[in-house]
C-alpha cells in the first residue's frame, strides 16, 4: 500500500465518499485515500436522507446516480400545517411543487445504505484507495506535509491535506483544538420507516406540533409492493425516549395521533430510532493541512431537511478549489488556499444554521399569539410566488454562489 497521498479523508460515509469520487473524478494524477472506522457500506438501518436537485446533478456528475436512481423518490410537493395533537383538521398554510426547472422535483429520498455502496464502488473504481476500519489516531503538521497514525497500525502515512469527514462528534477536530458553537435543543428525532395502505402520490408533509416538527417523507414502494414513506418525529428528549421503548402496538397508536389515516392504514416496515438534535457550527473550517466537511464541520435542526445537501456543499465546493489550485501548481493543503473554502462556505452555512434554529423556536411551541402570528406569515409566503420560488430555489440548491458540481458542470 502506498504511503503518501496527496489528500486524506478521514471518514468512509456518503459525504466522505462523494469528496473522493470528485477529487479523483476531476484529477486521475491526485492520490486519495479514505480512512473509515466502520466497514464501507454501513449496515441497511433503512434510513433515507432528502437529496435537493443540485445534489442529484452532482452524484450525476460522479456517475453514481444512476446506481441508486431506481431507488429514489423523487418528492414532487410538499405541504405544511401547523396544529395541536388534538386538532381534527390541520389546514394547510404552504405548498411547494416543482422548483422551477422544467418542474423537475426539487428533492429526492435516497437510501443511505445505497447511497454509500454507490459511492464506495465508484471510488475503487477510480483508483482510489479505500481503507476499512482505519481510524485516524492523530496527526502531525508538518511544512509541506501531514503524517499520520491509525489505528491499527498500518505504518508511515501521510498526506499534503486531510479531510475531517468523521461527524458531528469528530475526532479530527478535537485534534485540532478546534471550537464549536453548540446547544441543545432538548429534543430528539425519531427515525422509522411506515407502510402505509393507499399510495403517497411523491408528496412529501411537515407538521408544525408543539413538540415540534413532524415530517413524511415519501419513499419507494418496497419489494413486496408496499407503499412506504419515512418519518422524522420530533419530540422532547425524555418523552422521545418513552416512545422507542413502547411495544410496537402502542407506539403504533401514538404514531397515528400524528400521522393520521389520510394514507390508511399503517404498520412499522423496521426498527426505530431516536437522536439528540441540537445546534453545532464550528468556529474554524481550516487549519494548515486540515479541513473539515459535512458534520464535521456543521450539524443542525433537521427541519428543513437540508443537512446532507449542507455537506454536498461542502464536498462541491472543497474539490473545486483543490483542484483549481492543483491545475495551477499551487500547494492546496496551504493554509491561504484552505481558506477560500472557509469563506465560501462559512457563511452559508451559518446562515442555514440561524435559519432552522428561528423555525424550530418558533414553531416547536403552543403560544396562541405566536401561533396566529406564524400562520399569518405562512399564507403570506402561500400568495407570494415570487418569495415562495427562491425559498423553492434555495431548497432546490439554485441559488447564488454555487459550486460547478452542484451546476451538473466538470471540475
């Protein structure tokens, strides 16, 4: 196994994974490796993740899209309600379909699980060097390099750049004595997958209750024909904890209270999960030799379904200007050049994480007035068109100072 490479990802997910693939992709003479403490792949815990059309023309640009396109459901509208547990009806404040380009749909429900294989299969395939349960231990900066050591031991490793792709709870960063700006929100999101009896039509809902969001996202039909849409519940910490440990017959019942019978039917189609949300922007995206990506540099409220497409971002815009500095002989692991990512990207960031910290406070509440307020804004976005396509746009990654990858154009 080679020793040096010029770039380093510490991390074998899908944001890790898709950073190789564009790197190796845009620059066949660019070493790579990907270090990932799990097995590529991951296991199939039947999560999905909401992918906005700019990230389809990215994964279009890897070649990996079509490997999972058969999978992905594309989300042709979305509604939004907001309402108490009690309430019978729920009207609806918001509608968003199509984004504006040919009315192609402005997200898709992916996968996970196909997702990464997709990514891993295309990074071996493009020479990239893969290294499974590797973990990154610690690193040394050197002037024109950084050397590495794993665990296990795999010998002398080193790199011109390494790449935090480890997560929200990232080990790299620690190293770094990078700091972040963190709460939490005292609530978590649990995660399962529903069959349902009649089917979804590609809609996706958000329903504003008090203990916040609770979204329907459409997904494929499964192998036996089942219809099947994914959920993100939102609810405080403690009674989320309550309800995963529920027999699968009560935390159907509770299920229903939120989802309704509009679908028909409904039954559990696997496992069920809960997760701690919270808030987290790190101070710093670069240091010298290092940069961070996805959660490792960012994690927010998953209310407006834009994390993963937030580290899509990240990966776009990291290897255009590897590779843009690679091209001209300049010394991308520098720390002057490491920063124009960091000021590409630090700033949307922070804004998308202000954005869904003011929806979750404001929504994730029972205040009459400020409930009355929040609708009569919601119908005010309703009868403005023009508001409605660049909220659309944004969701959709269209908007201002995107990098080429997410345009569908080569590095």
């Amino acid at each position: 196994m080679r020793s040096d490479f010029d770039v380093v990802i510490a991390g074998g997910g899908y944001i890790g994974l898709s950073l190789a693939c564009a790197l190796a992709g845009a620059d066949a003479g660019l070493q790579i490796a990907v270090a990932e403490p799990r097995p590529l792949g991951g296991s199939p815990d039947g999560r999905a993740s909401a992918i906005a059309a700019a990230g389809r023309r990215l994964f279009e640009r890897l070649e990996v899209w079509a490997d999972f396109a058969a999978e992905a459901q594309p989300v042709n509208e979305m509604i939004v309600t907001d309402s108490r547990l009690e309430d019978s009806i729920r009207p609806v404040f918001l509608t968003f379909a199509g984004n504006g380009e040919g009315e192609r749909p402005f997200a898709y429900m992916v996968p996970n699980a196909s997702m990464v294989t997709a990514l891993a299969r295309r990074a071996e395939a493009l020479g990239v060097t893969l290294l499974p349960s590797t973990r990154v231990e610690a690193f040394d900066v050197g002037p024109a390099s950084v050397a590495l050591r794993t665990h296990p031991d795999r010998g002398p490793l080193g790199a011109r750049l390494l790449v935090a792709a480890d997560g929200a709870r990232s080990h790299l960063r620690e190293l770094a004595a990078i700091r972040t700006v963190s709460w939490d929100y005292g609530q978590s999101g649990i995660v399962a997958t529903v069959a349902h009896e009649r089917p979804h039509g590609g809609r996706a809902e958000e329903h504003f209750l008090p203990a916040g969001p609770f979204a329907i996202l459409p997904l494929i039909d499964d192998a036996d024909g089942r219809h099947r849409s994914s959920l993100v519940w939102t609810e405080r910490t403690s009674k989320a904890e309550q309800l995963v440990s529920l027999d699968d017959f009560t935390f159907r019942l509770e299920l229903e209270r939120r989802f309704g019978r509009h679908l028909g039917e409904l039954s559990l189609a696997g496992s069920r999960r809960a997760f701690p949300l919270g808030l987290q922007l790190a101070r710093d995206w670069v240091k010298p030799r290092l940069a961070l990506v996805g959660d490792a540099a960012h994690a927010i409220h998953p209310i407006a379904g834009q994390g993963l497409n937030l580290g899509l971002r990240d990966v776009a815009a990291l290897a255009e200007i590897v590779v843009d500095a690679s091209r001209l002989g300049l010394d991308f692991g520098a720390l002057d050049i490491l920063e124009r990512y960091q000021g590409w990207r630090r700033f949307d960031t922070f804004e998308m994480g202000v954005v869904t910290d003011v929806l979750n406070r404001l929504f994730a509440n029972d205040f009459s007035p400020l409930r009355v307020a929040r609708d009569i804004g919601l119908g005010l976005v309703e009868r403005l068109p023009a508001l409605k396509a660049r909220f659309i746009d944004e969701a959709a990654g269209s908007g201002a100072g995107v990098p080429r990858l997410l345009l569908g154009e080569a590095l």
